[in-house]
C-alpha cells in the first residue's frame, strides 16, 4: 500500500469515528470527503478547523495524527509513493508471569514487533517528530497497510492511543503467517536483544538529569586536608559526567562506601597506635568486619556524619523545619513506594513530618543501591524499562544524590572532620 493511502485512511478514520460520535455533522462528514478527493492537504486543514472544543479525544490524540500527516504531506511529497509492505499482523498478550519484563519495542525489519506501550513517553502520548516518535510512526504505518478504515483492528488501535498499555504487542510476518503465542514471544524477546545488540533504549524522560554546581558554599579552608580525598574527588567527578539518575545515584554511593571503609579504617589506625596491636590481623579484621557487615557499617557513617538527612521529607507548607536540610521528596507515595519495596516505616510520631532516622536513611540508600545493581530474581531490579515499578522514588533518588554530594563536599571542607581524616602519613608497624 501506498504511503498517501495510509494516510487517506488514517484521515477517514478520524472522520468517521468524529462522524459516529456525533461531532461531525453528515454534512460536514461529506464535505470532508470532497475535500479528501482532493487531496491530503485539503483533507487535513479541513480536519484542523473542526471546532474541537469539548472533544477531549480530539485534542489529545487526533489532532496529532492530522498535524503529523499534513506535516508530512508539505515535506516529503515524494515518500508519499513509497510502497509500505503489507503482512499478516495479529495482536498478542504478554502473558502475566512476564508483565514485568515488558518493553518499548517498535522495529523496522521483518519480523515486526509493536508494542502498544510504544505509543505513550512520559504517561503522554508520544511525540511524533522527535527521533524516537518517528521510529513509533513507521510502525504504525506497517500496521495500518493491513487495516481498513472504521474496522475492530483501527478501533483497538485508537483504544491503546486513549489509554497506556504494556501488556500487548503487533507482530508482523511477511511470510508464515502468523506465529504461534509461543513462536511470537520468541521473537519478541530476539528483537529486544536485537535492539541492545545494535542500538539502544533511550533513557527514559524522568532519569534524565542535569548536573550542576554540587556545592555553592564551597571556599578554601587552611586546616582542611584536601589532599587526602583527591580519590573522592575523582568519583565525584564521574557523579558530574552521569546522565541519568541511576547512574548518578551508584556513583554518590561508591563515595559514600569509600568514607565508611575510610572511617573504619581510621579508627583501626587509632586503636593500633594506642595500643599496638598486629597490624596485619587489625587490617584483616576491618576487611572481614565490611564484608559480613557492610550495611551496619554503612549505618554508622550516617548516624554519625550524615545524620541530618533524615530531614528531607516532603510535607505540607508550614511545618517547619528542624535542619538546613530542604524538605523536598518524601511524599506519601514515595513513603508507601519504600516501605512496600524495602519494609521501612517512616517514624509517625510526628504527625506534622513523619520521618526517618539516620539509620534508616542508610538502610534506603543502602537498599536503593542494591535494587540498582543486583539483578536477581527475589529482588526488584531498577532498568530504564521497568520506570513503572519505582517512579514514585526517582524524585527521592535524585534528591539523595544532590544532597549527599553536597554533603560529601562539605565534610571535606571541614578541617574539623577527624573522624575521616589521617592524622599521619605513616603508619608505625613495630
């Protein structure tokens, strides 16, 4: 099927769909088909001047398939001749064991795969001229070659522009028909690797992140030891260069289990010095002790150097504050999202600010890292594809990052800070 006569059939189905719900009178409905006669551009400017107040569906889906199409018309008269492949196409279900591992996909190259999820960005129908809403308009095209107008196939299509799905998916085979519910899953999950393989999945609009200034505050201090955290400073560093916010958020914590293996060893240093035990068996305990303990351990570095983050909380205006630590994030959605995802209550003896203790922070900090990294099948695993499972803590993710970067850069202005600084540069072994 011709480019042009996919696009004369999207254009009809608008108007007949319009026509059938009573907002295109019978004598408007042919007036459009005269102007359709003429062509796509007529077709499509008749259709923008429809008076679309109180058609809630107009506005929010068809005036962006009649925008794109007269778009399109104006720019590329000659990719209206293209021939677009026409296949056998059927509508499968992502079985419920595998909701979880559902994916944006839209492919170009036989077999297609079509996701309806592909269809939203940002809970929003997606947006057509953008690099991504281009790739999703190629794949509607090889739907619609094999639909005709006002039929179930272009209803169910309409349906899942209205409302967001992620638990079907198209696929399209020039030849064999169409696979079985099993054969379609495989290929499916071949054209996710496919696109790992070749390209890439964008990072979803609510990870993305700019990075700016951590520390506005940040002035020479004499009696700060600077010298001692240029390792810290090279972490902070790659903080600046992540572009989303997982990423940012695993390199915060590589600084944070940096200072905690830091302060531990510190402190070993002391009790050596002043009491001159084995050095070797001391080292060997402190790296034994985060090993089998690193969460305890974590904690400790919080309740005593971080304790102050236990503030940020998002609450109604006029509660005051108890830190200079902003209000920003924890609202009762992310409240419920932390204790559903890692069982931790926030304390609700405050009713004006429930909160968390500094052990509790950590033990967030502590679990959000993991559900970061780890990929196992007893956890949650955080990917750009499954934003879904935890949008209700990107906020919190992002606020922790900024704010414990800031932190960081404020302990080691603080000249003092010992309990994270040397006293010596060297150790005595006997």
């Amino acid at each position: 099927m011709k480019r042009k006569d996919i696009f004369e059939n999207m254009l009809l189905d608008i108007a007949t769909r319009l026509n059938i719900s009573g907002h295109l009178t019978p004598e408007k409905m042919e007036e459009f088909e005269e102007n359709l006669a003429i062509g796509l551009d007529k077709a499509s400017i008749f259709l923008k001047s429809i008076e679309s107040s109180g058609i809630d569906e107009y506005n929010s889906i068809y005036s962006k398939f009649i925008s794109f199409i007269d778009a399109q018309n104006s720019e590329s008269l000659d990719d209206l001749e293209d021939d677009i492949p026409e296949a056998p196409t059927k509508l499968y279900d992502i079985k419920q064991e595998y909701i979880n591992q559902s994916k944006q996909i839209v492919t170009s190259s036989d077999p297609i795969v079509f996701t309806t999820s592909s269809l939203f960005s940002n809970n929003v129908l997606i947006d057509f001229t953008t690099d991504r809403g281009n790739l999703v308009w190629k794949g509607i095209e090889r739907l619609w070659a094999n639909w005709s107008v006002n039929s179930p196939e272009t209803h169910g299509f309409w349906e899942f522009c209205r409302n967001y799905c992620d638990e079907k998916y198209y696929i399209q085979t020039i030849e064999g028909g169409n696979p079985s519910e099993e054969t379609a899953w495989r290929i499916y999950c071949y054209n996710y690797l496919k696109i790992v393989n070749e390209a890439r999945f964008e990072v979803p609009e609510l990870l993305k992140i700019t990075n700016g200034i951590i520390s506005t505050s940040l002035q020479y201090n004499d009696t700060a030891k600077y010298e001692q955290f240029l390792d810290v400073s090279d972490v902070l560093n790659e903080v600046k260069h992540a572009d989303d916010a997982l990423t940012r958020f695993l390199k915060v914590y590589q600084v944070l289990e940096q200072l905690a293996y830091r302060k531990e060893f510190i402190k070993l240093i002391k009790e050596h010095e002043d009491n001159h035990h084995p050095i070797v068996r001391s080292i060997q305990s402190v790296t034994d002790s985060f090993k089998k303990n690193e969460k305890d351990i974590f904690k400790q570095l919080f309740k005593e150097e971080f304790k102050e983050l236990y503030n940020i909380i998002d609450v109604p205006d006029g509660c005051h504050k108890y830190t200079n630590v902003e209000p920003t994030c924890l609202n009762l959605a992310s409240r419920n999202k932390i204790q559903d995802l890692y069982k931790i209550q926030a304390d609700g003896s405050r009713p004006d600010k429930p909160y968390y203790a500094p052990t509790q922070m950590a033990d967030i900090v502590y679990q959000i890292r993991c559900s970061i990294v780890h990929n196992k099948e007893t956890e949650l695993h955080f990917t750009y594809n499954n934003i879904s499972d935890y949008k209700d803590i990107i906020n919190l993710i992002n606020t922790l990052s900024i704010k414990l970067s800031e932190m960081i850069v404020s302990l080691i202005n603080d000249g003092a800070n010992t309990p994270l600084t040397y006293t010596n540069k060297t150790l005595t072994l006997y």
